[in-house]
C-alpha cells in the first residue's frame, strides 16, 4: 500500500490538454493518483511537473524537492521537450531520467516512467524526429532495466500513436489519451480492475479527402507550429513563471 505519490516532469505530467472543468489541467497524473486512492482507500498525491521543461531541468528543479517529500510511489517522464532542440542527445537524456530514477528508487520509491509514441501518425511534418524519438526510447528502455525503477513501454503500442487520443497542438494527449495512458499506469502497477485493453487499437478511423488533410495540415501549422517556433525563436518556454499544480502532497478525494 502506498501512502505518498509524486509526479515530476513536463506538461504531459502536468497534464496538458485534459481540462479539469475548472480551468485547469487534469491529465493522466491525476487519474493514475485516483485509480491509487480508489484502490487501496486513500493516498496523498503531489504533482511538480511544469511545462516545457526539458529533462536537465526536471532532474535540477523537481528532483530535490521530490526526494524532500519521501514518496514511496512516483513518476518521472521526460524527454519529448528534448526531441524538439537540435542539441538533442538520446544518451544524456536518458542518463538524466536514470539519475532521477535511481534517487528516487534508492530512496526506497516504487517508481513508474513511460517510453514515447512515435510522433509520426500523429503529426506529419514530424517525421524527420522519428528516429530521435525511436533512439530516445532504446535508451530510455536500457536505462530503466539498470535502475529498477518498472517502464510502461507505450511507445511499443501503435495505438498510442492514434491521432484520435492526441489533442489539437499534436504534442499533447486529449481527455481519451490521458484516461488511457493512466488506465496502462494502473495495470502496471498491479492495481485491480485494470487489463491490458488499453493496448487494443480504436474502431477504423474514416479515410479523409487529400484536400481535408492539406486543410488540417495548414491550419496546425497556423495555429501551433508557427507560434511554437516564434516563441522559442524569442527564447522563450510555455513554462516561463509557472509553478508546479500540486506542490505540496494533499489526499485525493475519492469522490
């Protein structure tokens, strides 16, 4: 039975585009901490995890304060906000999460992390970042067999690469995607009431017109890609002044 869990890592642990109703975030964090509490009657959940943060600055700003919290279940997922930047090395990003992941595993944590999808279904013009990603994963998937933290390989499932459970920027997983990837959480943990249905791909998806998918194409690329790429142009991130959603480890309601 766990008593604390603590999520660090970069949006999608903060859990960008699953809305809470309130304004906020909800993501798969939140509902793998439910599916925890509902479980075993209870647990307290604290979520660090803040936008656009690369793996180096995960592992320098939320590793300390998460070992300051003694869990004794956590997450740590990263990487995809390295996959972006030319400067982008497989090895040392992987070497990062292996150093989180031994710190927290030392400090006796059951600790979780997940390979990537591959971004190519979901989005087009990202296929030159295939291979990165491909690389990202081997690596990621050697260091968790040294550390003994326990890896959900998602990115080992196409139907984690569904553009159905992705949300309109591409980068992140809509409320679908979130409930899956915390339903693969659940059952790789052991909790009860979770099968491997989460691997199951979707119903056929309808075939589009060319002329639909050259419209969608350019619509993202208006509406995401451009801005994304002007701001890091200005240096900026999505996660400038930001704070962490839950810093503090609170009890999960369980209704």
């Amino acid at each position: 039975m766990w008593q604390r869990y603590v999520a660090i890592g970069d949006s999608t642990t903060e859990g960008l585009d699953d809305p809470d109703g309130a304004g906020g975030y909800r993501g798969w964090a939140d509902r793998f901490a439910l599916a925890v509490a509902r479980a075993q009657g209870g647990l307290e959940y604290a979520n660090l995890a803040i936008r656009g943060r690369t793996t180096a600055l995960i592992r320098a700003e939320q590793l300390q304060p998460a070992l300051d919290l003694a869990p004794d279940l956590a997450t740590v997922v990263a990487g995809m906000n390295d996959v972006l930047r030319p400067s982008f090395d497989a090895d040392q990003v992987a070497g990062d999460v292996a150093a989180m992941q031994q710190a927290l595993v030392g400090q006796g944590a059951t600790v979780l992390t997940f390979t990537m999808p591959d971004p190519a279904p979901v989005m087009p013009l990202a296929r030159p970042l295939r291979g990165r990603m491909l690389a990202l994963n081997e690596a990621l998937r050697a260091a968790t067999a040294r550390t003994g933290a326990t890896l959900l390989d998602l990115g080992a499932h196409p139907v984690s690469s569904d553009p159905r459970l992705w949300s309109d920027d591409r980068l992140h997983a809509n409320s679908a995607g979130h409930e899956r990837i915390a339903a693969a959480l659940a059952y790789t943990a052991g909790l009860p009431g979770f099968d491997d249905s989460w691997t199951r791909p979707l119903p056929p998806a309808p075939r589009r017109r060319r002329g639909e998918v050259f419209g969608a194409e350019l619509a993202w690329t208006r509406r995401h890609l451009l801005p994304w790429i002007a701001r890091h142009l200005r240096g900026r991130s999505s996660g400038d002044d930001r704070v962490a959603k839950r810093p503090v480890p609170l009890p999960v309601p369980l209704d």
